[in-house]
C-alpha cells in the first residue's frame, strides 16, 4: 500500500523568503506526482504535475521536483507571498491516488 | 458550470441518521473519487469509479457507507446511522479517461466538498 508523507507538517515563513516543501513516497511505481494547493474551506487547486519520466516541472514562483527512485519530491517556492499561505498537498497517482497530510504554510507580511 | 459541483455544501444531522452526498463531475470525465478530509488530517481515499468498471471500495471505512455512480456520471455517496466520527469534509474529484490507461497524469478536479457535522 502506498505511503505518502509531508514534512514538515507547518511551517511559518516572513515574506520574500524561499522555502521547500517535502514529499516522499513509498512505492516508485507511479505515474506521476502532483502538487495541490487547499485553501482554508476550499476543494484543492493542482499547482504542478510531474510526469514519471519528468525530473521537475516549473510555473511561476513553484518548481516541483520528482526523483522517483528513492521516493522523493519538493516543492520550491520563490520569494514567498502572504497570498501562499495554504495547505499544500502531493499525491501520487498510481493503482489509485494517494495524499500525503499536508504542511500548512504561512507567510508573514 | 464547468468544474465538480458538490452538494450540500453543509450538513449538520443527528447521529444514528442517514446522510447523501452529491457530485457531479466534469462532464465527459470519465474517473470519480471520493475522499475525506478530517479536522487537520490528510485527505482519505474511499472509493474510486472508472467508466463501467467495478469501482475500487478499497477505502471505504465500513459497511456504513456506500456509494453509486449512474449513468456514469453523477455520483451520491451514502453514510448510514451516521457517527461523530463520521464529521469530515468529503471531497469529490473527476479526471478525464487517458487514452492509455486509467491513470496517465491527467489533471484531477476536485470540488468544493461537502462539510458533514454529526451531533
């Protein structure tokens, strides 16, 4: 059964800053791995999908990493804006999809 | 309008009653999922639906709850002699048939959900 998980599961940043959001996986036999943004009574928003046979994709601020082989993606976010503050999810899409927990973000203006 | 419609978007019963959640997918998408979301939890699969063939209940928590897709479009899931552990966001998504297979990173959609409270 596949296993996702987040770290970490909050993280509280000032704006403008950097930060990366960690995903890793338990079974490599994926498609692809997506990123999601939820915000707070919200259905999810896809931010990025990757491919399994894609290393990263990029789009705006948000560049998602994907090693498949040793179960493992981030999500890097540039110059981070109090308009990110959500819940970012990945989910790997397999035999069916799995979500990892979340780690709520929150930029501080 | 063109994105998963979900229905109620609130509920709040009384425990023991039964409860019916909609969905209706994008059309032409062909794959459906159910998931719960608990208070500060990750999102739990229940129940997947591909096209005519036999949904995935793998994640279904008990016989308590169940659920149909006619026609292969609109979805109900159903919670019977609801619990207060059964309070939960239930989110509803669709995803286009790839022409591969079941899964071939199509892009998923996902509702709004539907907020359950059982008192």
């Amino acid at each position: 059964k596949q296993e996702v998980t987040q770290i970490p599961a909050a993280l509280s940043v000032p704006e403008g800053e950097n930060l990366v959001l960690n995903c890793s996986f338990t079974d490599s036999a994926i498609y692809n791995l997506q990123w999601f943004r939820q915000d707070p009574g919200k259905g999810l928003t896809s931010l990025l999908l990757i491919q399994s046979s894609q290393r990263e994709q990029t789009s705006g601020r948000l560049n998602a990493s994907l090693d498949k082989s040793s179960g493992r993606s981030t999500l890097y976010i540039a110059a981070s804006q109090p308009g990110d503050s959500a819940t970012y999810l990945c989910a790997v899409e397999g035999n069916d999809m799995r979500f990892g927990a979340g780690t709520r973000l929150t930029v501080k203006p | 309008g063109a994105g998963v419609s979900q229905s109620p978007s609130n509920k709040v019963t009384e425990k023991g009653k039964d409860v019916e959640l909609r969905c209706d997918p994008i059309s032409g998408h062909t794959a459906l999922y159910w998931y719960r979301q608990s208070l500060g939890q990750g999102l739990e699969f229940l129940i997947y639906f591909q096209g005519n063939s036999a949904p995935d209940k793998s994640g279904l928590p008990s016989d308590r709850f169940s659920a149909e897709r006619t026609g292969g479009s609109v979805s109900t899931l159903t919670i019977q002699r609801t619990q207060q552990e059964d309070s939960a966001v239930y989110l509803c998504a669709s995803s286009p048939q790839s022409l591969t297979g079941w899964y071939s990173g199509n892009t998923i959609y996902f509702g709004e959900g539907s907020w359950l409270t059982v008192v």
